[in-house]
C-alpha cells in the first residue's frame, strides 16, 4: 500500500468533533419526535433541516468534498440540489392533499 | 488505467482533470450521485404518502425507536472509523487500516443484524410489503416501507462485503461462506436472516469473480473510494431514519 499525500491538513480531532455532533443532532431529532413537539408538516420541516445539516456534514468533512477543488463540488451538487427541489414540490402536494383533500 | 502516470513520449498528451482528482474518485462520484436519484424517489414515495394520508399508521413505539436509534450511532461510528482507516491508508500504515476497516464492517453488520431482527417483528406483526393490519386506511405502507429499508439495507450488506475484499483480500471468500453457512444452518426456514442471507452467498461468488479475475493489492485510492461509498450509505440514512421512524412514533403503548 502506497502512501498518497493528503491535499489539506488533515486533524483527527475534527472528525471527533464531526461525529459528536452528528450524534447530538440525531438526539435531538429524537427527541423532537418522541415528544411530539410539532404538527406532522411542522415536525417534517424541523426533521428535514435537521438532516440536510447532517448531510452537509457528512459530505463536506467525511467525503472531503470541502477539500475539492469548485468544480467537483458545483457537479456533485446538482443532484443534492435536485432531490431538494423536488422535495420541496412533492411535499407541498402532499400538503394539500391533506388539507384540501383529493380531487 | 488512468491513475496511473503514463509516459507515451508524447508532450502535454493527457490534460489534467477537469474535476483535479483521479478517474476512479470521480466514477465513485458520479455512481453515488446517480444512487443519490433511486433513493430520493423511494423517499419520495414514502413521504408522499405518509404527509398526504391522516390515518398513516404509527407502528414504531418506544422499543423500535431505540432500536433504530442505536442503528443510527452504529453507522454514524462506522463513518468515523471509515474516515480514521481513509487516514490510515493515506499513511501507508497497513495494520491500522485493515483495523480501522474492519471496525467499520463490524458496525455495519451490527446495523443489519438490528435491521433484520427489526423487520422480523414487524413481520411477527403481520407488516409484510404486500400486506399490512392497515390495508384499509394505508395499503401502501408495506409496499413503501420494505422497498426503501430493504434497499437500503442492501446497500449496507454489499458496503460490508466491498469493505472485506478491500481490506482482507481472497482471506475474505471463506469468512463469507462461514458465516453464510452459520446463519443459514442456524436460523429457522421461515426465518427473515434464512432467506436474507443468500445475498452473501450472491456476494460471495461476484467477490470471488473480481479477486481471482483482477487481482491486486488495494492501495490508499480503493480505501477512499470505498469509504466515500460507505458515507453515502451513511448519509442515505440520516434521511430514512427522520422520514420512516420519527414521523410515524407510537407515543402511547
């Protein structure tokens, strides 16, 4: 096994702190539910933005996108980009239904 | 093989990358981003249903919400181990990544090992993908819930059995079969592990297709491709976990 020189100052300790906080999130959300402190559409809003941090975690340190160079990351991001808009118009519609019924 | 320099005596012959990485990180790329798609529809799938519909079953009381808790930190600490095994391998220390990596399966299998004994007693409760107790309000939650937990699970098993022909090698095949032919000879025929296990005997065969096909010896590249594989894996969850199990908790009972 060869050695490949990392590209960035690599710091154990920040993907410590990284998984800390992803655990902490993840209590969070947890919480959030079990005591049912929103409405279902409220508590989804609170639940989404939740993981989308976690995910933006994950990707940035423990994929390392944050170290590639703009050009990965803008091509990367498009299908990131995309789920997230059309969530935003699946959910909406699911929304609606459930307030105005299906017609 | 295009990570490697090639010298063809012609000048200026290969450009740099566009994506300033090497060929392989970029398939790796571009697979997850394409598997990023598959999941967003089966996600789609569940929530879309589980918003628009008001009488949505809550099946996941206080025990399945622990379980699926606790499956939650195992990935999360499987990520970090990854990532430690990523920086071993950058090192060139051989031991510490074959440990980092290996830590990393046991988290993994400790997941599916939860998962399953998770759907085991939903199925017990007679929620099965083409049946449920709810199939008058929400007939589709069977079909929804399994399709995308079972594919993600999947994902899991084939992670855990990438991650052993990265780090173990052709060590790895009779492992494989040993614990396949543990499960299967030990667990009842109506079983969800009994039926379930086959995938390592299908994951056996195509590891040692590869292993005997194309030998080599997996360098710094194929940990960090394979962990980038393993993240997203990760990453999947942190949305399933919210969308499946925290929106549809059984507070009472």
């Amino acid at each position: 096994m060869h050695t490949v020189a990392a590209h960035h100052d690599e710091d154990k300790s920040q993907y410590f702190w990284v998984w800390g906080v992803l655990l902490l999130l993840t209590a969070v959300e947890v919480v959030l539910a079990y005591r049912q402190v929103f409405q279902p559409v409220q508590m989804l809003e609170a639940l989404m933005v939740l993981s989308v941090i976690k995910s933006a975690l994950i990707i940035g340190w423990f994929m390392h996108l944050k170290y590639e160079i703009a050009a990965m990351k803008w091509v990367m991001m498009v299908a990131v980009c995309a789920c997230l808009c059309l969530m935003c118009v699946f959910f909406a519609d699911a929304a609606r239904i459930l307030q105005l019924g299906v017609r | 093989m295009a990570d490697m320099a090639v010298h063809h005596g012609v000048a200026d012959a290969y450009e740099p990358s566009l994506f300033g990485t090497y060929s392989k990180k970029i398939g790796m790329w571009l697979f997850l981003l394409s598997d990023s798609l598959t999941f967003g529809a089966l996600l789609f799938a569940y929530s879309y249903n589980r918003i628009s519909n008001p009488d949505w079953p809550t099946p996941f009381h206080k025990e399945s919400i622990i379980n699926a808790t606790i499956m939650t930190g195992c990935l999360l600490s499987s990520s970090l181990t990854m990532v430690l095994a990523v920086m071993a391998a950058r090192r060139g220390d051989r031991s510490w990544t074959r440990n980092w990596i290996l830590a990393t399966m046991l988290f993994g299998s400790a997941f599916v090992v939860l998962h399953g004994m998770e759907w085991t007693k939903l199925m017990g409760e007679g929620m099965w993908p083409w049946k449920n107790p709810w199939a008058a309000t929400a007939p589709q939650f069977g079909g929804t819930f399994f399709t995308l937990t079972g594919m993600h699970m999947l994902h899991v098993t084939i992670g855990v059995i990438y991650l052993g022909v990265v780090s173990l090698r052709k060590a790895f095949l009779p492992i494989l079969l040993v614990i396949w032919g543990i499960v299967f000879f030990a667990t009842p025929a109506d079983s969800f592990f009994h039926i379930a296990v086959h995938v390592l005997l299908i994951g056996l065969v195509v590891a040692a297709v590869i292993l005997f096909l194309k030998p080599k010896d997996y360098d710094a590249h194929d940990v960090e491709i394979a962990g980038l594989y393993w993240h997203f894996v990760d990453l999947v969850w942190m949305f399933i976990f919210p969308l499946v199990y925290l929106m549809s908790t059984r507070v009472q009972g």
